[in-house]
C-alpha cells in the first residue's frame, strides 16, 4: 500500500478529528497534531476551514469508492446473493474498522446544509456513491437503476445511521455479516423491483 500524499494526508487527519471532537475541534493546529505534521502545515495546503471541510467531502468520497472497489474485485460472479454478501461486508466494514469515516461524514453532511458554499462538493460526494450503486443495479438487471440507486444509498445511509448514532446506538450490538446480509438482499430486491 502506497503512503498517502500530504493533502490526504491532512484531510485523513481531518476527518479523525470531526469523528473524535467533533467540527467544533476541526481546527487547523489540531489537524497538525493529528497528522504529526509541524504547525501550518494544514493551513498551507487548506487556507480556510471550508477548504479543510471540502477535502473531507472529496476524500471520504474517494476512500468509499476504493472500499467498494475492493469488495467488487473479489466476487467476479454478480447476482443477487453475491452482491447481498459484497454490500454487507462493506456495510460491516464501515461500521466497524470504518466507524471514524462515517461519523465523520454525517457529522459533515449536515453541516453543508447550513453553509450553502460546502454543497457543491458534498453533491459531488454523494454522486460517486450513487454512481456506483447505479452499476451495481444495472448490472443486476434492474429496469430503472438511477431511481433504484437513489433508493438503495438512502436505504444504506439510514442503516448506517442508526447503526452508529441513531437512538439505540449504544446499547445494542452491531449488526454481523450475516444478518447485514439478509437485510441488503431485501433492500436488493425492493431496489430490482422499484
């Protein structure tokens, strides 16, 4: 595995910091902490904090497509029991190993929603992941695969959602592999019939 560039570098250590503390902490001198880097140096490559929120928006957009990416490249057979098994490893891996990311992430996404200059690139963010549940719909014959895409990503979200912050959160057990793939291969099926 490659090093990460200085940019992702950074904004790696960005997107930690909004999981652990919250935007409240996402500062510039506690990026640098995070990341091990001397003092300036997120400032440097991200001037303001819109820009440092930015490139967490197109970096957990980019790490998701690569997780999804990963899960493709090891089923080469694709129908619906595969792709139930590919979803829900990839939903277990987010949220476990990936916790920090999606917290993150919805922690982000709502503030883009009170700063209309963040919009543009949470759309882009949120285009990639519609983009590649487009493929995988189309590729399992589905007869409207974008309005069945938009389904399948807000199905996926609000899993991901109450999994990790939604009300039971804490006191219930995460979801295994098993059970995340009875329930992706409901959400399939609805998904193919939409």
């Amino acid at each position: 595995m490659s090093t990460p560039d200085r940019r992702d570098l950074i904004a790696d250590a960005a997107i930690s910091t909004v999981a652990t503390a919250g935007l409240r902490g996402l500062t510039h001198r506690a990026v640098d902490a995070a990341a091990g880097l001397p003092a300036g140096s997120t400032s440097y490559y991200f001037r303001t904090r819109s820009a440092l929120i930015s490139a967490c928006y197109l970096r957990l957009a980019a790490l998701s497509v690569a997780d999804a990416d990963r899960w493709e490249a090891d089923h080469e057979r694709l129908d619906l029991d595969s792709a139930a098994g590919m979803l829900a490893a990839l939903l277990h891996h987010w949220l476990t190993a990936a916790r920090d990311r999606q917290l993150a992430r919805f922690e982000l996404s709502l503030e883009a929603t009170r700063r209309p200059e963040l919009r543009a690139d949470l759309q882009t963010a949120g285009l990639s992941a519609r983009s590649k549940a487009t493929a995988l719909l189309t590729a399992l014959g589905a007869p409207r695969p974008e309005p069945a895409a938009d389904l399948l990503v807000a199905w996926t979200d609000g899993l991901l959602y109450d999994w990790l912050a939604g009300a039971l959160a804490t006191t219930r057990p995460l979801p295994d592999v098993a059970e995340l793939t009875a329930v992706v291969r409901r959400m399939l099926k609805a998904a193919l019939s939409t």
